[in-house]
C-alpha cells in the first residue's frame, strides 16, 4: 500500500479572519480510491444540500446521479470532457445538478434559480469535506448532450456537475495533474468587496 | 427590554441523516435590531465567502455592500421590493453580489458564474448564522435598477442580494411576517435525487 503525503492545510492557507475551521479545511482535490460510497456516505452528502436555502424555499435543485459500476455511469462519464475523465474515472458518484428555471407556483422566471443550485452544492462540498470525501465540481462537461441524453425538460437548466468519491494517492494522478493536488490560495478579501457601486478590482 | 422567545431548530427541523449541525441551524431569520456589525463581524463574513470553490479558481463574485447610516445605504435599499423594505430596514449591511460572466483569461463565457456566487454566498451564510448574525438571501429587489445605479458593466451578471444583521425581536415585524419567523422545513431527500435520467418528482 502506497503512503499517502497528508496534506495540512495549515501549509497552503491562511484565514485573515477567524471563521469556521470547515470553509478552510474544504478544498477540491481530483484523486480518488475508485471505492464506492456507503450507502450512508452517499444519503449525508444530498442531506447536507437539503437544507441550503432557496428563494420562497423553492427548493429548484435536483441531483441526477450514477453510482460507479451501474449503467448510467457510462451515460454521465461521457459528458465529461478529456482532462476531467482522466481522474473522474476513479469517482464513486457523478451528478448532473438541474435547476428549475421557473418558480412552481406561478410559472414566472426564477432569476436566483443557478445561484440557489450553488449554495446546495456548497452545503454538500462542506459535507463531504468534513467527512473526508473528494467532492469537487465542474463545468468541464458537455452541457447541451447532458440536456439530451438526460433528457432534461425546457423549463430546467443544466447547472453544473461534480464527482465525489474516496480519497486516492495523488501519485496515481496524470502528471500534469499530480503537482496541482493542493489546496489553492484565494485573493485578498478586499478584492472581492466593493462599497457602493461597482468598481474593478 | 422585551424577551426573545429563543428558537430551537429542533422544534422544526429534524436530519434524516447525521449531518454538520451548522447545515441545519441556519435559516433565514427577517427580524433584526438595527445595530451595526462591528468591523470584525462585517469581515469574518467574506472571509468565509472568499474560500468557497469556484471553476478554475476563478474567484468570480464582487460584493458590492452599504452599510446603514452610510450615503451607499438608501441606494441599496431603494432597490428592494416592498415586503423585503419592511425588514430590511433594520439591517446592518445590505449586498448586491455581482458575477463575472466571463473567463478572465480567455474572455469566453463562464457556465457556472451564478452557481459559484451561490457557493460564496452559502459559506457566508453559514458563517453568519454560527456567529448568531442574520443573514437572508434575496431576489425581491430591482435587478436592472441594481445594474443601471450600481454601474454594473455588461460583462457582470446581477446574481442576488443579502441583508445581514444584529438578531431582532420578531414581534417588531409587519403581522404577515411574524408567523413566519421559523425555521423552514424541506422536501424528503429522495424528491431531490433522480438516479439517472430527469424524472419530475
């Protein structure tokens, strides 16, 4: 059995400010056991992304899903391009999140319906994070087949997908890959804040 | 003083599986003091925001903020709809997130800019609800209006807005809102997972 190099994130980050130790603990690696999820892992993940809040709590998020070794798995593993199948191959899970464009009860357009699939995901990445699960999203996949072969009607959009799994040796990762398996720095937080109106920062 | 009648999330809200807490103890509270946050409280939020993953590291979202008693404050207000003013009002800081619709380095469209906004917002949102802050979401406000005031370029989508603040007696707020000062609940976790194709559900 290979050794794997812990990563500490200690090493890599520094929070300015003193929040929650979980936003900083969370980040997105790409190697992955193969292993498959329990069934209890893969139920904690979504119920983490229950709870997020959504506008008139519209709940507009829905997670397709294939599970390794299952037929849909192909049908998924093909939307992905190239450099994403190269370490999506050792997921446990691949989900498509589609968002209802519409609100349900009057069939007006939902303008927060992409932005609410966000914090979703986020409460599910914070999850799975604390449990020691690779979860780590993507917009490297082929949106219009996914609408297509997952036959997602008009009024959803396709949002974006991730992979989740078990932990794997980064060693077994494509080399290009292999020296980006830490976590990544973030920009200054006055740069992402602007009082008034807007100005490039 | 009046007393607050303490909410207990256990009272509404129960996990069907063994999730982090800080999933479930946040919702969207309305009523709040009208005091300011201090100088650390303000930037413990997009502290958190700012490690929230985004497609390449992209970092996409810009806050852009008014502090109450501040001559950014009834701009920003001014752009809510009705119900959402009756509440707001008591805030401490009000937010429009904005988005980078494009890659920085190539110029070609970004998918998930909203999505990835929703991501940011979602780890603010906890923050704030584990340091006893309000901090509710919104799209009931003017989205044009917000471009055309705030100088918005065209490449920035309007994502959403936020109020946060000080917790509030909920009997100050309008009688239509009181009763609805709870924690929400939400569908079972298998209406939002579909293993395979899009079924409605």
């Amino acid at each position: 059995m290979k050794t794997e190099k812990k990563i500490r994130i200690e090493d890599y980050r520094r929070a300015d400010y003193p929040i929650e130790p979980l936003f900083l603990e969370r980040w997105s690696p790409r190697a992955m056991s193969g292993e498959d999820l329990t069934e209890q892992d893969f139920f904690m993940l979504f119920e983490a992304a229950r709870w997020a809040p959504s506008t008139y709590n519209e709940q507009e998020w829905l997670f397709l899903y294939a599970r390794r070794d299952t037929p849909s798995w192909p049908v998924f593993f093909d939307l992905l391009v190239e450099g994403n199948r190269a370490w999506c191959k050792n997921a446990a899970l691949l989900v498509v999140i589609v968002a209802h464009k519409v609100f349900n009860k009057t069939g007006q357009p939902n303008p927060v319906h992409l932005f609410d699939c966000g914090n979703a995901f986020e409460n599910l990445a914070l999850q799975g994070s604390s449990m020691g699960l690779v979860v780590h999203g993507m917009q490297g996949f082929d949106y219009e087949k996914a609408r297509v072969v997952l036959k997602v009607p008009d009024d959803y959009a396709v949002a974006a997908m991730f992979a989740a799994g078990r932990p794997g040796d980064p060693s077994d990762l494509p080399e290009n890959l292999r020296s980006r398996e830490v976590p990544t720095g973030r920009k200054p937080v006055r740069d992402i804040i602007c009082e008034g109106a807007f100005r490039k920062k």
